[in-house]
C-alpha cells in the first residue's frame, strides 16, 4: 500500500507518499488468508492485520492499493479514497443511533438528490445488501457509480465505487479486500445522528508536517515504493 496525502489546497500537485509494510494477512494478490469478513467495529476486529490509522478508520495493508486522503492544515481528513488500477472506492463514516441503521434512509436520499441532478439511479442487491448503481455526468464525461452502505453498532459506512468495479464488482478485487476488512472506532462520544466521524492524518505524518512547517521548510522527499 502506498499512504498518498493530496493537499486540499487546489492546484498544487505536489504530494507526500509513505510506503506501508504490507502484513501477513493479505498474499501478493491481495487476497485475505483469513475468513472473517467487516467492515468491523474495533472492539471485534482481528488483531492479526496491520492497518493505516486514520482517526475513526482504520484500514488494512493491500498490496497494490493506494490511499490517497485530502486534509486541512490542522491534518483533519476532508476525504478518502482507495485507489487500486483504474478503480477508486471513496470512503465515508458516519454516526447512527444505538437502535437501528441509517443506510436504508441515506440511500433514498442519494437516489433523490441523483434524480434531481438528473441522473436515475437503480437498486441492486449486492454483497452487503442494497445496493444504487447510477451514471452521472462529469466534466470528463459520464461516470459510473456504484453506492455501498453497511450498518454497524452506531456507526455506517458508505463507499462509492468509481471505474470497473461501479458496474462489476467482480472488479473491485483488492478494493473490495479493504472494505471487507475495514475497522471503525466509532469512540464513546455522544454525536448526532449522520455526523461523519472524525478522520485525521496518522500521528507521525501530522508531526511531520508540523516540523516541516516550524522550520519553514519543504517537504523532504518522501519513500518511494520498492
């Protein structure tokens, strides 16, 4: 996995890469060696796997993925997305009451807000439950997206799946491996209902930057993938 920060100032390209030692649970084709499936709350989450630690998710070393995070200068993540080829899975977590899931009703809404941009959008039972697959129109174009909500203990998660794996998810290969072993820590604080949950920078990266910007420095060159 290669850790890639995309800074949410526009226009500037420039980016920090962290290679990310890939574990024992995963082979070379990204496949899991073990069978239990997530996303998972962290209090039932396998500690055999090494993960990238990004606040509420944590997600788990896939060889080939790369993850790619927009952040603010204080290191708070505005967004998430799993790279693998020509896919990409963005990735959002969000607080839900104690009693029931929210992705029935936060998938009635994309479909509305994506009927009213025009764009229809069809429900499909996939591998976590319904599922929306839709085709907007882009500056580049129509875009095929595929929308995946899964309910956990006061939380939900939701991915949108860009390129191949938005009309087959047979696609997503190790895409698909990061979402199902996704891990949520979800935390004690009390938060309204669909709130994300917070994201931050791994805590060596922040402090990193934080140098970097004390001594008024450029980024020093970052590892490249061997």
């Amino acid at each position: 996995m290669i850790f890639s920060r995309k800074r949410a100032d526009a226009g500037r390209r420039a980016r920090d890469e962290r290679a990310v030692e890939v574990p024992d649970s995963y082979d070379a084709e990204g496949t899991a060696t073990n069978t239990s499936r997530g996303p998972y709350d962290i209090s039932e989450a396998p500690d055999d796997v090494q993960r990238l630690d990004l606040g509420s998710l944590h997600i788990p070393a896939v060889p080939g993925v790369e993850v790619r995070v927009q952040a603010d200068p204080q290191g708070v993540i505005q967004q998430v997305v799993l790279v693998h080829g020509e896919n990409a899975l963005q990735l959002g977590v969000f607080a839900a009451p104690r009693s029931d899931g929210i992705w029935d009703e936060v998938r009635e809404e994309i479909r509305q807000s994506l009927f009213a941009d025009g764009a229809a959008a069809q429900e499909v039972q996939g591998e976590y439950g319904p599922e929306l697959h839709a085709r907007v129109r882009t500056p580049d174009g129509l875009t095929d997206l595929r929308f995946v909500g899964v309910d956990g203990p006061r939380w939900m998660v939701r991915g949108v799946y860009q390129g191949a794996a938005a009309t087959d998810p047979a696609a997503a290969g190790p895409l698909a491996v990061c979402l199902d072993g996704l891990v949520v820590d979800r935390g004690q604080e009390a938060k309204p209902v669909r709130e994300p949950l917070p994201l931050r920078l791994p805590r060596e990266v922040a402090e990193q930057e934080q140098e970097q910007a004390a001594a008024g420095g450029a980024p020093a060159p970052a590892p490249r993938e061997a």
